[in-house]
C-alpha cells in the first residue's frame, strides 16, 4: 500500500510537470542543501545526531505554491555499538509560501529506504517543513518520519538551509 501511494504521489507531481511546457529559472529551480537534527523516540536509542544532504526539483505552479520531487541522504551516528546508518528519501514535496520573501510551510511524502538497517528497508516517509525563504535561499526546521518495517520509527527533529540553484 505505501508503494502505491508512493507511485500515485510521482505520478500526480510528473503530469503536473508535463502540463506546463513554460518552465523558466522565474518558476523552477533546484535546491541543494544541509541540515542536522537530533533523533527522537526509537531513533534516540541507536543514534546520536544526523547530518544529512537535501537535493530537491522544484515548480512554482502558481506564484504561492511550489511542488516538486526531494531526495538527498540522512546520515545518523550510531551510538552504543550500533552502526552508523541512513535514509535516502524517494519523495515528492509541496511548498505554500505566503509573501515572494518571508514563512513558508510544506512537506516531503513518499518513501525512505534505509541503509545499514538490520532486516529493514524502509517505509513510509514524511517530513513536514516550516521556515523562511526569499529568492535564493530556504532556512527551515524540519521533522523527519520514516515509519520502517518492524515497528521502527526514526524520527528526527532539526533545521536546515537550502540554495536556490535557476535553471
């Protein structure tokens, strides 16, 4: 079922992108960035902190609302004798950004498969996002779900900037 959603959500972003052929640095653009967080709930037990590389494709369909696709790599320090391990996001995203500059609020929804997890491959993947913004860059905070198989919940809390790359 999750897969499902994923393709459904992939689906709806790549239409979405094919029905405008105006695309334009004024209304797309790639975001490359960083952030950091501290682990919450399961992912505390097993890890430290996270860095990690945000890499996302972004469409202004109208001039508050953007969508795209997201991916990049999470990092998490393992702690206690457990291994390092990671997330790597297959994702699409919206964004609702209320002035040209200023709050912006959105969301990354899809699927984060898990490196170096123990009989794990990952799940569902959400990752809400809060923040300011203005023509080339995004500082936010973030919370980031992945619910994995087995009952595992790796949360992470942190913040994050993103540059604003024109086609």
């Amino acid at each position: 079922m999750k897969k499902l959603i994923l393709v459904f959500a992939l689906l709806v972003v790549g239409s979405t992108f094919a029905q405008n052929d105006d695309i334009t640095s004024k209304n797309s653009w790639l975001k490359v960035g960083l952030n950091t967080g501290l682990p919450m709930g399961d992912a505390d037990d097993l890890s430290t902190f996270s860095l990690g590389l945000d890499l996302k494709g972004q469409f202004l369909v109208t001039p508050n609302f953007g969508i795209g696709i997201a991916t990049g790599y999470t990092h998490l320090f393992g702690k206690d004798g457990v291994d390092d391990f990671g997330i790597i996001p297959a994702a699409g995203f919206a964004r609702y950004y209320f002035q040209k500059t200023g709050l912006f609020l959105g969301t990354d929804f899809g699927y984060g498969f898990l490196m170096n997890g123990d009989n794990n491959q990952g799940g569902l993947y959400v990752n809400p996002q809060i923040g300011y913004h203005n023509d080339d860059w995004n500082f936010f905070a973030y919370y980031q779900n992945t619910f994995a198989e087995n009952d595992l919940d790796i949360r992470v809390l942190g913040i994050g900037a993103t540059y604003n790359l024109r086609f």
